[in-house]
C-alpha cells in the first residue's frame, strides 16, 4: 500500500507535445495534461517527470553548470508544469540506463526512474515504452 | 472512459520493468540492514530497556535512517542532511523553550519576563467539567493500589510510555517510504510543537501530582501517586527506569499545559485517519488517545483540561496545513492552467493495455 496517490510519469514526448504548438500531437496533449491537472488538485494523482527532462524543456539544454546545479538544488513551481514534481536523476540512475535495451538512452532513463520510482502510468506520445508493462495514458485520438 | 473509440493495443510480449531495468543489488541490502535493525532495536528494548532521552533516540533513528537510504543518491542524502538539521533545530528549539518556561523568558539578558504560574485554574475548570470532582483524585482513590500492580496499570504504564517512542518511529518509518508524507507529518509536528511551547511559556501550570504533593506549598488537592512506569516496568522493562528518571530530572515540571502526551497520542492515529477505511477500525484507532488521556489523569500527569487543549491543538495544527496544502495544490493547478492555451474540449484519458 502506498501512502501517496499514484504517480504519473509525463514523458519527455509529452512535456515537448504541450509546450511546442507546432507539434502534431500538441492539442491532444494540451487538453489531456488539462485533465491530469484537474486530477492533480483533487489529489488523485501526483504528476512526475524526469528531471534533466523537465529542466531542458523549462530552462533550455545549453545551461551553465551553476543554473543546472540551481535546478537540482531547488525548482519553484510556477509556469505550465507547476504541479509536476521533478524525479531527480543521479550518477546510479543513468549507470543503470546504460543498461537498459531501448534505442534513446533518454527513454532508458525514463525507464529506470519509472523501476526505481514505482511509476506505473505514463503519459506520452512516443511508442517507445510499448513494449513494457508500464500502463500508457495516451491523449485520445481526434 | 470512451470504450468504443479507444484504440487498442496489445504487443505481443510486454516486458516487465524491473526484467529491463538492471537490478539495483542495494535495495535487497537496504532490506536486510532495515530488518537487522528491527531485531537488534527489539533486542535493545528487551534487554537493555526503551531510550527515552532526546539523544538517544534521535541517535537510533540517524542508525535506522542510514539502514533505510543505503544505495540512494546523492542528492537523496543530502535531503535528508537537511531533514536531519531541521528535525534537530525542532528539537533543540522544543527543549530549550520548554526549560525556558521554568524561569521565564529573559530579553536580551537585560530582564526576565516570568508569567504567573496556574495553581488552581486549569484543576477549577476540570472541577466544572466533572459536576464538583477531581478526576486525578477520583481515578486514583478508585483504582491506585501501592502493594499491587494491577492489568489497568499496565495499560495506563506502557500507553504513558508509547509518547516516547511512537511518534519517532512513525517519524523515521516515513522517512524512509515517503519523503512527501514526511514532510506533510512533519510540519503538522513541528507546528504543534512550536504553540505548545509558547503555551508553556506563557500559561505555566502545576500539575496534579505537584499540586497535591507534601513536598510543596500548593496542596490544592490530596496527594497523589506519581509513578507513570509502574505498570511499565512490571512487564519487565526495568533496565528503562534510569533513563526515564533522568530524563524527568531533565524536564520543565511545570510544562503541564498543553499535554504533548495527549496531543502526540492523537497524531499519529489522526494522521492515518484518511488511509483507514473500516469505520470500526477508525473508532479503534482513535481510542488509543482517548485511553492516553484517562492514564495522564489517573497517573496524575495532567489535569483534564490539558489534554482535551492538547488535542484541540493536534486539530487546529492539522486543519491549518491541510487548508495550506490543498491551497498550494489549487494554486499550482491554476498556473499551469493559465500558462495553457485553451482548448475546446478535454478528451477522457485513454489507458492503454493495462499492466
């Protein structure tokens, strides 16, 4: 038993598909991340993502060593990801990336941090994690 | 959930995660040195008796935590330095405040505010809630007996004794499964700690077995019987009677009001309330703070009075964290929802080929 509500992972795919207006899925993912907020504030979920994901898409990829160590120490809550909880990566989690049998290494990594975070739903866009027993949320098909 | 429209998918093989994820060779460790530490904890409290002062048992539960967090990560750790700090600086703050309350609170050394003392206040008001009757004196004169030691005393002995111990260990088992809860049970404690202090500061009050004992000059009621362990120490807990004196020759004597026994035995049980489902299970559940406050009273550790405002506290501190929470929930809900562009209608989630 878990004292927490069930976590969902949002998958790198997905924060790109809400953030980016130009991407195909974008409208779907909008309205779907729309709902899991509605079910964040009634506390029926908790919404989670991989750090070194969450931080490329809020502060950009080319970041200064000090900014990055800023975000790992430290992640206000404000703008569209408010509700979502950083998943903060360590040197074991991408050891154990490494190990893992999928093409991208950051869907290795969403993977470990999913094992090592008992994460049992994904919200994404990508088909990468088909192949897993992990239960998909997936934005609904116009 | 549409089930007509749903896209359907159904790999053929569908591998399970901790199959694909390398296996992490500390968690079987973690568990070992957890379960290691519960047989040697057991083991301490048979032969060696129950810690009861503050560094004791902060001592305990830093070993139970570096069982529990071996293998995590870096950053893991030094959250819980930082926990760690702020669960010592809690304490600290607690003990000293608590002993300020003896002799006043001195303003930059230059004087000494002393509040009046309570000697008779808080055993009127029990008076009026009990029709003209002095609960201490009534429970004891009914049930006390000096040459026997008697089932109820035990009860009453080992319940007292639970405030020592069962708020810690709740304290570190959340710790260890859930930093979010941790924190959520922490701050509703560190709350509770923090007005009860400024109570003792401000409305010192004599407790029963002071204000009916020879030994001082208020003797407003009978003597009573003070000797909380008694039923404790009779299951054989005996090697636990020094550390439990020193850390009663440690305490504020006059720091009866709010009862922290009271309001701690109703922590715990309130802080689980919402994941016990069974009403009968809740009800057994909140009558262990119910059974704390009739052992304060019959072992004259406290007035009435002091612990039904013990508990009002445990209420009020739950309340007020619960409004901030779900506050600070609607408030990041209602940021990421202003950050969005609109859209014209949510779409059911779709769960795909459930696990």
């Amino acid at each position: 038993m878990s004292l927490d509500p069930p976590k969902i992972l949002l998958d790198r795919s997905f924060l790109a598909a809400v953030t980016d207006d130009t991407n195909a899925a974008h409208e779907q993912c909008v309205a779907q991340y729309r709902s899991l907020v509605d079910e964040f504030e009634r506390e029926e979920v908790l919404l989670v993502a991989v750090s070194t994901h969450l931080r490329d898409l809020e502060r950009g990829t080319d970041l200064e060593f000090a900014h990055r160590a800023a975000y790992f120490l430290h992640r206000n809550h404000r703008g569209v990801f408010a509700p979502v909880e950083p998943l903060y990566v360590g040197f074991q989690h991408r050891r154990a990336a490494k190990g893992v049998d999928i093409a991208d290494p950051a869907d290795a990594l969403t993977l470990v941090m999913c094992e090592r975070h008992h994460v049992t739903r994904i919200a994404t866009v990508s088909d990468a994690f088909d192949g897993y027993r992990i239960e998909r949320v997936v934005p609904a098909a116009e | 959930m549409s089930t007509t429209e749903a896209p359907t998918f159904t790999p053929p093989t569908r591998a399970r995660l901790d199959d694909s994820v390398p296996f992490e060779w500390l968690r079987p460790a973690r568990l070992i040195l957890m379960w290691t530490y519960l047989a040697g904890y057991l083991w301490w409290l048979k032969y060696k008796g129950l810690t009861v002062d503050r560094f004791s048992v902060a001592f305990a539960v830093g070993i139970f935590l570096v069982c529990a967090f071996v293998g995590k990560s870096w950053r893991t750790w030094g959250v819980l330095l930082l926990d760690c700090l702020a669960y010592c600086v809690m304490w600290l703050s607690y003990e000293k405040t608590r002993g300020a309350a003896d002799d006043g609170v001195s303003i930059f050394g230059l004087f000494r505010i002393k509040f009046p003392l309570q000697v008779t206040a808080m055993r009127n008001i029990d008076k009026f809630l009990f029709f003209g009757h002095d609960p201490n004196v009534v429970l004891q004169q009914h049930f006390w007996n000096t040459r026997v030691v008697r089932w109820y005393d035990a009860v009453a002995g080992t319940t007292y004794m639970t405030h020592f111990v069962f708020p810690m260990v709740v304290m570190a088992v959340l710790w260890a499964i859930s930093h979010r809860q941790w924190a959520r049970y922490m701050k509703r404690f560190a709350t509770l700690l923090g007005v009860a202090c400024l109570m003792f500061i401000l409305l010192p009050t004599v407790p029963p077995w002071m204000a009916g004992s020879t030994q001082y000059h208020y003797r407003i009621i009978p003597p009573l019987h003070r000797n909380a362990g008694r039923g404790f120490y009779h299951l054989g807990m005996d090697s636990f009677r020094g550390g439990y004196q020193r850390a009663l020759s440690n305490g504020n004597g006059i720091a009866a009001m709010p009862s922290l026994h009271a309001s701690f035995a109703l922590f715990t049980p309130a802080f689980f309330l919402p994941w016990i489902k069974p009403k009968w299970v809740k009800a057994l559940v909140l009558l262990f703070p119910v059974i704390m406050l009739t052992s304060l009273v019959y072992l004259a550790e406290h007035w009435v009075i002091d612990g039904l405002v013990g508990w009002a506290l445990t209420g009020g501190s739950f309340w007020f964290w619960h409004r901030w929470e779900d506050r600070t929930r609607v408030r990041r809900a209602d940021r990421a929802r202003a950050a969005l562009p609109p859209t014209a209608e949510v779409p059911d989630a779709v769960e795909l080929a459930p696990a």
